[in-house]
C-alpha cells in the first residue's frame, strides 16, 4: 500500500496525485481519490461569491417587502384612528352619549354634569402635566436643590432660563409645598380605610371557611318535614310577580310559578303588573288567562295609579282582604324561574320558629357564560351570596333581603310596617325594619333560583346605580331609629358601622378616591408616595379572595380588575347621589332582560298545554305579535353608546400609566436631581422646604 503525498496543493502541473487502494480480499474494490486542484477552489470562489450577492438580493427584497407591510400597518392604523375619531365626534355631535340618554331622566343636568367636569379637569391636568415633564426632559430641566432656592429664582434673568423654564420650576416648589401634603394626608386616610375594608372580607372569607369545614348549614326540624311529607300539613302560601313592561320573559316566571309543587288550593299566584304598554298588558293577560283555565290559581292586577315603583306594586298586592287567609308570601320578580319544590324546601324553616321572618334562596344564573360582562357579573355575585349572605345569615341572623327568591312570614311584614316607597331599595328597607324589630333571617345556599344577568353594560350601570344609591338614602332615614332600637350594642355597631359605613359608603369612596384619583396623581407628585403593598399586594389578595366561590373564573382576574375600577365611578356618583338626595338617586329603570330559559322549562310548558288552548291563544297572540313588530320597526336604530365619565377616567389612567412607564425607563425625571447632601427624598427635607413654608406666600 503507497501512502499519499501531502504536499499536493504545492503542485500545479497534474491535475491531482491518485490513490491506489489494493486489497487482497477480493470482496473490496479499489478506489481512486483525486484531490482538489486550485482552478476548483477559483471555481467555488466565483460561485460563492454569485450566491452571496445573490443572498443580498434576496434579503434587500425581503427588507423592502417587510417595510411596505409595516407601511401599509401604519397606514391602516391611522386610517383606522381617523375613523374611531370621526365615529365618535358624530356620536358626541348627535348625542349618542350616557349624557344623553333617552331614559327619561329627573336629574338636573347641572348635577348630572358635575361629576364628569371633575374627572375632565384631573384629565386635562394629567395631559399638562405629562407635557410639562416631557419638555423637561428634551430640554434638560433638571434641578439640583441650589436652583430651587427661592433667592436663585428671583434674582436669575427670566426667572431660570427662560419663561417655561421658570414656570417648570414654580411647579415643582408649589408641587412639593402645597400639593403634596394633602394629596399624602388623603392617601393615608384612605390607605387606613383600606386596610380597615380589606380586614372585613379576609374575616368574611374564614367564616365562610369554617361554614365549610364544619359543614354548617341551615336544616329545618323534622317535624316540619314530616308534616309535609306524610301529615299532608300545607300552610297558605301567597305568591307575588311583580313586573313591568316585561314581555321577553313574562312566560317563564309565570310557567316556573304555575308548576310548583304545592297544593293549588293552598297557593294564590299574584301577577302585579306595572306595564304601561298595552300590548305588552295584553300578553300578560292572556298569559294567566291560559294558566287559570290549566286549573292554575292566579289572578292579574294592574294599578291604574302607578306610584312608589315596585314597593307601591308589593303594597297594593297586600291591600286586598283575601290575604289576610294567607301565612307566608314568596316574592320573585319577572325573570326569576323557581324549581318546583322551592316552597317545600323554604317553608319548613319557619315550623316552630317563630322569630324567623324571612327564608331567602340563593341566585344562578341561566346566561353567565353569555359575555365578558356577565361572567365579571357572576364573580361579584357569587361572593355576595357565598361568602357575605351566608356568613351573615350564620352567624348573626341578619342579612339585607334580596327583593326576590325569598319567603316572607306575612306577619313580620305587617309588624315591621309593610312595603314604604321611600327609596329605591324597598327590599333593603324593610329588611332592616324586621331587623329592629327583633325578626331573624335565614339564608339558604343550597337553594337556588335561576334568573338573568343583565348583558348589555347600559342595563348593568343603571342597575348598579340604584344599588348603591338606594342604601344611602336609607342610611339617612334609618340611623335614628337604629340609635333608638332596643337591640344590642353588636347589632348596632354591625348594622351602622359594618352594614352601611364599610360595605356600603366607604367601599366604593375608597375604591374610586385611591385608585382611581390618588394613585394616578402621585405620577405626576412623586412626593407623596403610596406603598407597593397597597398598590399591588393587597389588590391583588382580595381579587383572588373574591373570585374563590368561582373558581372557573380565576382566567379573567385580570380583566376583573380593570373592571372593578372602571366600574367605581357609577358606584361612586350613586353613592354620592343617594347620601346628598341629588336627582339621580330616586331614579328607577327596570333592568333590560333578554328573556333566556332554564334548562328544558319552555319543552315542559309546551308538553303541559292542550291543543285547545293554543287555539283559544293564538289568535290574539298573533294579533300582540304583529304590533310589537310594528312598534319595533317604527323605533328609531339603537346605537351604542359612549360613557363619557368612563371614557374619561380610562384617559386618567392611561395618561398616568404612560407618565410611569417614562420615568421607570428613565425618560423622565421627578424635576430635581438630588445631590450627595440628599437622599430620595432630599428636597423635601431640605432648606428648601422650610424657605417654602417660612417665605413663600401666594
């Protein structure tokens, strides 16, 4: 075997030195390798070079292809922008807006507009502020403490360096003399209401814990089953539908009512209908015409003075003689499908309990997987029953009756002084007269009743306005005669202070004053500061306490968030409207309903009916069909709205957010740059301050 020569790329006279591989297997075959010569590497030199540039091409192609796909985003972005401005000025133009809305209204738009005009002036001050530390930056405005001195700024040409530079700097000294202060003393009030709030839910949240762990719930005596069951012992239960204009699920309640489980000669169905509509009256008519010749006891009335909203209805329900025959009465309003054993499952709980006044079923819901709004809907819900309801209703007996899904013994309502018109939470109201008057609440988890949720946020809003108004104008109207109750001094502090105060005023004041003006504005007065656990951990701890009943929902916490601040500012006016008595706050809309069924409750209605009586019904219900499509038509098209005051609080945020970001990322400073002499807070501390607050005089 020859061994090959190394030196062959020395060479250039043969074209390559062969190998001769010779094998005495005659299996193997012999193989001649050639090395490369130099023309092969000129060869691949050239070719290398051709694919290079050609690989340029390609990239300067691909470059040129990704910057017209940028510019042509760019361009649809702003077309895009261009469009939601214009939609939105001929919305404010035309008046599509929550200022005004169609809903007839008895607020002055005076105060109706103040509101708005506050967060509007935070917002434009926000915006000024934001260019005012812009410019700072681009132009170098940055202070040592030596040039904040009052001597410096008085005696410089131009104030500093020129007329901005001198009103930056004014800025800063008014910033931290006058405005920080009493930004930081309203931070800690409300931090120390926080904490105060924050403590109530984690004691909510171990009591409902301990419900748990214990496995305590409500159980009525035997007796009282035993009765029902065997005995056959029914006691005269009295049911109210109180309604108006509610034709998309008037059939469902009255369907649901109509089939429970109790003996027809010991239940009366009460349909009090509000409707102003004719057509819509007319298909409630029909409706208990069809049920009444089913065999059904149910009687339809319609005030023809409609006064006092649905605690007038409840009232005139109660005035007629035949009611005095009747011991309890179950209350559920338009949307609410009761199973059909909900009496046998409520009623017991008053035998041999003669200071239980109310039983009260918990709420579901048939649409909260609808949208984004009703499943944030059910999270604020679910805790409300699970946690706060359930809790109360264990360990103290009181809890504030839900207006619907609930037993009344007839005889606490009468003693407690029956529906008052009063306010607009009449359900509220005479929870806590019963309470005065030493009747205790039960409050059944394990019992539900299906409803809806509003779906629209316009219907949630209003809804959520006369939540939190009506308990204001109640707390004014209560208070002295809790003082003057003869209960214990536990019950009134949890009645004044725990009840009304935390849940129901300082709640949302807190809410929307902390995190919704305080923490914007320390962007733009870094002097007064607020801690990170108030900001994030805290928050962050409640929110995930809130959404435990519901654990499906733990994906859209952070949407929850952002939903809960926005929503502040409705809960906030209304309360600030209730506790005043501002136009506002005795405003009633009946919440929009979109008319969803339980499960299988319109197949059972169908089975149940007779072919005579769909005949006997669809004439006239052809002909209440036609003119609800005819009024439908001459209705103008519904546009969505803009809410302006949230519109506007969204701008707060985003302007402080952005003011955040550029300082966290080092493009803005606080205005002044500390010294060795100086700490984080060093101006503050300084003889600057103290020349503030001995010299300077506006």
């Amino acid at each position: 075997m020859a061994l090959p020569s190394f030196n062959w790329w020395g060479k250039g006279s043969h074209k390559g030195t062969p190998v001769v591989v010779t094998m005495e297997n005659p299996n193997w075959s012999m193989v001649e390798l050639e090395a490369p010569s130099e023309s092969d590497f000129q060869t691949s030199t050239v070719t290398q070079e051709k694919a290079r540039g050609k690989n340029a091409k390609q990239l300067t192609w691909v470059l040129l292809l990704k910057a017209h796909r940028a510019a042509g985003c760019l361009t649809s972005v702003a077309s895009t922008l261009f469009s939601l401005g214009s939609t939105i000025r001929r919305r404010v133009i035309s008046g599509q807006t929550d200022n005004n809305d169609s809903t007839p209204s008895t607020e002055n738009k005076t105060v109706k507009t103040r509101f708005y005009n506050c967060i509007k002036a935070f917002l434009w001050l926000s915006l000024l502020l934001l260019g005012f530390e812009i410019a700072a930056y681009f132009k170098g405005w940055h202070f040592g403490a030596p040039k904040l001195q009052l001597q410096y700024i008085f005696t410089a040409p131009f104030g500093v360096r020129d007329l901005f530079d001198g009103l930056y700097t004014r800025w800063v000294l008014i910033r931290v003399g006058y405005l920080a202060p009493p930004l930081q003393f309203l931070a800690n009030v409300c931090i120390i209401l926080f904490i105060v709030q924050s403590l109530d839910r984690l004691v909510l949240c171990l009591g409902c814990f301990w419900i748990r762990f214990k496995k305590i719930k409500p159980i009525p005596k035997q007796d009282a089953i035993v009765d029902l069951e065997e005995n056959g012992f029914f006691p005269m239960v009295l049911v109210q539908i109180p309604m108006c204009n509610e034709k998309e699920v008037y059939q469902q309640s009255i369907a649901a009512v109509c089939n429970l489980d109790w003996p027809k000669s010991k239940i009366l169905i009460q349909v009090l209908d509000d409707s102003d509509e004719p057509t819509t009256q007319l298909l409630i008519r029909e409706e208990v015409h069809k049920w009444q010749q089913d065999g059904a006891r149910i009687v339809y009335r319609h005030r023809v003075i409609r006064d006092g909203y649905k605690a007038g209805n409840l009232k005139s329900g109660m005035s007629y003689s035949y009611v005095k025959e009747y011991e309890f009465v179950a209350i559920f309003d338009a949307d609410f499908q009761p199973a059909p054993d909900f009496l046998k499952r409520t009623i017991p709980h008053f035998k041999d309990n003669e200071d239980v006044g109310l039983v009260q079923a918990r709420w579901s819901f048939v649409n909260k997987d609808e949208n984004l709004l009703t499943r944030l809907q059910n999270v604020n819900l679910s805790f409300h029953f699970e946690v706060e309801q359930q809790v109360n209703g264990v360990f103290i007996n009181f809890f504030g009756f839900n207006g619907t899904a609930g037993v009344w013994r007839i005889k606490a309502l009468e003693e407690s002084g029956g529906w008052l018109e009063r306010t607009t939470v009449e359900d509220m109201d005479i929870a806590v007269r019963a309470h005065l008057h030493g009747w205790k609440f039960v409050f059944l988890n394990d019992v539900e009743c299906q409803c809806e949720l509003p779906e629209s946020y316009e219907a949630y809003r209003k809804q959520q306005h006369r939540w939190h108004s009506g308990p204001m104008q109640l707390f004014r109207l209560c208070l002295p005669d809790i003082i003057r109750a003869k209960i214990s001094m536990w019950k009134k502090f949890n009645m004044i202070f725990l009840f009304f105060l935390l849940r129901k005023l300082i709640l949302p004041f807190y809410s929307f004053t902390l995190f919704c003006i305080i923490l914007p504005m320390t962007m733009f007065i870094p002097e007064a500061e607020l801690p990170a656990w108030v900001v994030c951990y805290i928050p962050a701890t409640m929110s995930f306490l809130n959404i435990l009943p519901t654990p499906k929902s733990f994906p859209f916490i952070v949407p929850y968030l952002l939903f809960e601040n926005t929503m502040s500012v409705t809960k906030f006016n209304a309360m600030i409207s209730g506790l005043f008595q501002l136009g506002s706050a005795y405003e009633w809309v009946v919440t929009k309903k979109s008319g969803r069924s339980s499960e299988g409750d319109l197949v059972s209605l169908v089975e149940k009916e007779t072919k005579q009586q769909r005949e006997e019904s669809e004439p006239n219900l052809d002909e209440t069909k036609t003119d609800i499509l005819r009024e439908q038509k001459s209705r103008q098209k519904k546009h969505n709205r803009m809410y302006t005051k949230e519109l506007a609080l969204a701008f707060l945020l985003l302007t402080a957010s952005a003011r955040s970001l550029l300082s966290a990322q080092g493009g803005l400073e606080l205005g002044w740059l500390p010294n060795e002499n100086f700490g984080r807070r060093g101006l503050a501390e300084s003889s600057v301050h103290r020349l503030l607050s001995s010299r300077f005089r506006f």
